[in-house]
C-alpha cells in the first residue's frame, strides 16, 4: 500500500493488498505463502541478520520520473530499513535495458506490467521463465515443471490447484516482488456504441 499512496493512486482505483502473483480477485488468485510476504521491516532484519550478507551494495535500476522511480524509492527504504545497502541508480529507460541484458553490474530494477500479463503462470513473465529469457535469469527446474503441468492442465479445477502450488513456489524462491496492483480509469464518450464489457 506505500508504493501505491506514493505513485498517488487513489483508494479506489487500488486492489486490496493481497499476495497473489496472478492478480488479486482473479481466476487464479491464490493466497499461498502469504505469511512470507507481509511487510515487517524488523522480521527481514532479523532474517537477514541470519544470512551471509554482510553490507554488498545493491545495486537497484530504475528509469528517471514516473512509477517505477517512485516505486523504486519506496522499496530502497524499506529495504534499507531491514538491513540492505541500496545504490539507487537512476536512468533512462533505454539505459536501463542495456544495462538489464548484461548479467552483471545490477542486482534488481523495478517496473510494473498489466494485468493481462500477470493473470496466469503462462503469460507471466517473472515466474514462467526459461532460465535464460528474461533478464535476472531466474532458475527454478521445480517452478518450471509446475507450470508445464498447468499448460496441459486438463480443467478449470486442475489449474487453480496447480496456479496454488506455482505461487506457493513462487513466494519460496522470489523471482520478483508484487508491489501492489491498481487500475487506471478510462472514460469513453457518450456517443460510442457497442463498447464491450470486461466481466
């Protein structure tokens, strides 16, 4: 919710805040893992306090102006706040391309997707990666097979159950941070017919 009051969305046009990597309130929207991915600033210091990091910076890429610079430094501060040392680096978004396709030199970038992108484990791009598609090269064998299984899934009940199980693995491995989820409102003149509905 801080990243979207920081963009300016308005409480409306906001999704309520839920773990779902495939849209919350959607067909495939799952609440496993949600434990893990609720914010504690002191819960993820203690965790990390755990782990063998011991101040490397991140380096964190995010294009000048807009969402994701805004989101970027919402998430620079918490993760500041739970013991990271983050180099916010700014540029345009052509840079940060270039710079996303090399597989040094960054550790993470922000940006955001439509819906129709995240609404399921074939479509969306953080999770059903290939290990060598898309930037971050994000490698799971075992997320992999989930979501080959769910592409010959045979019904509506098997996908959900396997959508289940593919963000349960998800939220394990953390390919990517769901950061929130809004709508942007359209308006349409009142001499348009015919204009379908979305259901």
């Amino acid at each position: 919710a801080s990243i979207l009051t920081a963009i300016g969305v308005p409480p409306q046009y906001r999704a309520p805040p839920c773990p779902s990597f495939f849209l919350c309130n959607g067909p495939l929207d799952s609440r496993q893992g949600e434990e893990a991915t609720r914010f504690d600033p002191a819960a993820a210091r203690a965790a990390l306090a755990a782990t063998s990091y011991r101040g490397q910076p991140i380096a964190f890429l995010t294009t000048q102006g807009g969402i994701s610079q805004t989101a970027a430094q919402v998430m620079t501060q918490s993760m500041q706040q739970a013991g990271f040392r983050v180099e916010e680096q700014v540029m345009d978004w052509g840079t940060l391309l270039a710079r996303r396709a090399r597989r040094e030199g960054w550790n993470m970038f922000s940006v955001y997707a439509n819906g129709t992108d995240m609404i399921s484990p074939l479509t969306h791009f953080y999770v059903a990666n290939t290990c060598a598609d898309y930037p971050g090269w994000d490698c799971d064998p075992g997320l992999r097979a989930l979501i080959d299984a769910f592409a010959v899934a045979p019904d509506g009940g098997a996908r959900r159950e396997l959508a289940g199980r593919i963000q349960a693995a998800a939220v394990t491995h953390t390919p990517t941070v769901m950061w929130g989820q809004f709508t942007i409102p359209a308006g349409y003149r009142t001499r348009l017919r015919n204009m379908p509905q979305a259901d």
